[in-house]
C-alpha cells in the first residue's frame, strides 16, 4: 500500500492547495519541517523526512528547547515530502480546516537507523534548522501516543517561549497574514 493513501484520502484537492501525495525518493540530506497549525485546535506538526514521505507528529503544545518538558507528539499520517513548503489557508470544512505556517525548517540527522529507531520506539536525532537545532528524541508511550523530548546539549535553555517566534521562516508574515494572504 502506498504510504500516502490515508493523506490522499483524507482531502479533496479541488478545494485545498495542500500538494497531493506522492512518494520522493532522492537522496542526500534529509529535510525537516515544523508547521505552526491553527486548526480547530492551535498546534505544531513536526515533520521528519523518510524514505519518501514527511513522518509526521501533532504537537499540541509545540517544541520546547527546555530538556525537562515532555511534549506530546502524536502520529499522524505520513505527508508527501512537497508539504514542507505548504503554507496558507486550508479551507473550514476540508480535513485540518485552518492556517499553516512554515514555523521552521532545514535538515535532521540520526546516528542509526531511523527506521529501525522508530520501529523500536525511540528515535534520538539532531536538528539544523533556523529556529531549533540540536539533539531531541521521540519516544513511543503507546498507540500512537509519543513524547518530544529536548536533549540537555549546547541549544538546550528554559528562557526560551516558542509563542515569541510567529513568523514564518519561509515568508516572514505572521498567522494573521497568512490567513488573510498578506504578500511581503
């Protein structure tokens, strides 16, 4: 079964601008996004590049660079590699109705196999993006249920409120603009 048939299903994409899923298999660096989303429900989606498809977390609270938060990602369907650079307006009505921003974005890496990880149910990597950067985990609690978690390294603080960060890194304009298709 093609990994992206639950995200092809899940959309009419005569209604939404959200790119249609298809599997990218190029090599070289793997690439990471966080999508600020304000949906029914305010959230981040944390999205891992993997043979082919965006790996994909619903992170309620989003991402803190604070080693004793825990927060709650939770998978959700694989996404077509072209949706890390989705940013606008899903239509209400249409399946994640609401604003997409691109939050962050740049490369990740792992000292394993990501896969295997994943399947084991703890993943530890490293992030270079232009907001968060260094070592985090996602560790599997149940169903599917896991936890972000920031390793204590270099980046690691507790002074830092992700709230204060609400540009986009891709077109600098805020939640706001993007929902009312504001140009810069």
């Amino acid at each position: 079964m093609n990994k992206l048939n639950i995200y092809n299903k899940k959309r009419d994409f005569s209604k939404t601008k959200e790119p249609k899923g298809n599997i990218d298999k190029k090599k070289g660096m793997l690439s990471f996004v966080v999508q600020h989303h304000l949906a029914r429900k305010d959230h981040y989606d944390l999205r891992l590049e993997l043979a082919g498809t965006l790996k994909s977390w619903a992170v309620p609270k989003g991402p803190s660079y604070n080693p004793q938060d825990k927060r709650l990602a939770i998978l959700v369907e694989d996404h077509p590699i072209s949706y890390r650079s989705f940013e606008g307006t899903i239509p209400k009505g249409e399946y994640g109705g609401g604003t997409v921003m691109v939050w962050d974005k740049g490369t990740w890496s792992s000292d394993g196999a990501a896969k295997d990880s994943l399947k084991k149910g703890m993943l530890k990597f490293t992030l270079k993006g232009k907001k968060l950067t260094g070592d985090w985990a996602l560790v599997h609690m149940k169903e599917d249920n896991w936890l972000l978690i920031k390793e204590k390294d270099q980046f690691s603080t507790d002074k830092i409120d992700i709230s204060k960060y609400d540009v986009s890194v891709k077109t600098g304009r805020t939640m706001d603009e993007i929902a009312r298709n504001v140009k810069k």
